[in-house]
C-alpha cells in the first residue's frame, strides 16, 4: 500500500506505520444482514404475516454483532498504536 495521502513539508521522513488499518469486515457483514433483515420485517409485516417477529429479532442480533466487532477492532487498533508508542 502506498501513501495514505496525508501532506508532509519537504524532508520530513516517513512514519514508520503510516498503512491505513485494516476495516473489520464482520462488523460491515452484520450490518449488511441489520438492514436486510430490517427490510424484510418491513415487508413481511406490510404483507400481514408475523413472522416479521423473526426478522425483528434478527435485526438486533446482527446490530448488537456489528457493535461489538467495530468496538472490539477500535480497542484493536488502540492497543496497536499504544504498543507502537512504547
């Protein structure tokens, strides 16, 4: 990977770990399966059917996933730099 696109002054070297981190996929996937899952409650209430209840409860399964692993790859990333820094 090259530069991240950040403007030096001339001369200033590098930094050391200047590659973008890494975006936690799980976290994107779950929230792609949230506003499915959202979508297909809407629908499914909207046709009268109630297994739009499964959908509900899929939606906050998926949220509370998509929480979790962006929280768990930002306290990632912070044990990464605080390491860096020692």
């Amino acid at each position: 990977m090259g530069d991240t696109g950040a403007v030096r002054p001339p001369g200033t070297p590098r930094a050391v770990n200047q590659e973008p981190h890494p975006m936690p996929r799980l976290a994107l996937y779950a929230l792609v399966v949230c506003v499915l899952s959202v979508a297909a409650a809407v629908v499914s209430f909207a046709k009268g059917s109630m297994l739009g209840i499964v959908w509900v409860l899929l939606a906050g399964l998926s949220s509370n996933m998509t929480w979790y692993y962006f929280r768990r790859a930002k306290a990632g990333r912070a044990a990464a730099e605080a390491a860096a820094s020692r």
